[in-house]
C-alpha cells in the first residue's frame, strides 16, 4: 500500500514518537522509510556541527528501523522546512507522511478554530504540510 513513508525528524521527542509509528506501518506494509532532517538554511551555529547532529539523528533512526526489519534512506538537506516540505515530501517519493503534531519549535502553533476543530493546535510546519502535501499525511499527537 505504501512504498516509501517520510518521517521529518527534529531532534525533539515527538518527531522519534512519529518515526516509531512510521516504523510499525512501514513494518506492516513491507515499506521504505525516508527519514529527513532539514538543517536551517541561515543559523548561527557550524555548519560542520548542524550537519553532525543531524546525522546522528537520522542515525538514530535508522538503527531502530533496521533493527525492526525496516530499510532506510537518510535525507539531510539544507532547507526552510516550513516553505520546502511539500517539495522535500515529492522529492523522497513519499505515498505517505508520518509527523509529529508538535516539533523541535513547539512554540509555533496554528489553530483550526476555522475548520471546526475548536482547541486544537498543530506545529506550523505540520500544518502546512496537512494543507499542501499532495500525498496522506497522518498526524501523530
């Protein structure tokens, strides 16, 4: 049913919570994982480090998915993860998008008051995403 699951991981706890529940489906589903971390295109920390943390990060990942039986292809790109999601979820070919409600800047929320769903706030970029992503995205909370 799903080839490839993408899962954006942060750093944060949530976003481990959102690739454990990829890893499960992807189990089930005999599925790829693209695991992703964006590293800021303009931030005042080493390239050098940014980039080493975030492959230790997807490292991370990858181990507790090979572990479960699970193939995984590492992205780490340079990127604005709340203008590029959509791009970065056609460019690993994702049929499916796992992400954590909230992420590493969980202070940044939108609300659905609009949408009647009253008291529900979702990360900026999870709610982009939601609203532009051309392939199923499941929410994890």
């Amino acid at each position: 049913m799903f080839d490839v699951i993408m899962v954006p991981i942060d750093g944060s706890d949530y976003s481990f919570e959102a690739a454990d529940i990829a890893i499960e489906i992807a189990k089930r589903f005999s599925s790829k994982i693209a695991a992703v971390h964006v590293l800021e295109e303009f931030s005042f920390k080493s390239y050098d480090s940014e980039e080493d943390s975030g492959d230790a990060l997807l490292a991370k990942v990858t181990k507790k998915a090979n572990d479960a039986g699970v193939e995984v292809v590492e992205h780490l790109l340079t990127a604005d993860a709340l203008r590029d999601m959509k791009f970065i979820v056609n460019q690993t070919r994702a049929d499916l998008v796992v992400i954590h409600a909230h992420g590493a800047n969980n202070n940044r929320f939108v609300s659905f008051e609009e949408n009647q769903v009253s008291d529900t706030q979702i990360g900026s970029v999870s709610e982009r995403l939601l609203r532009t992503s051309d392939v199923p995205v499941l929410l994890v909370k």
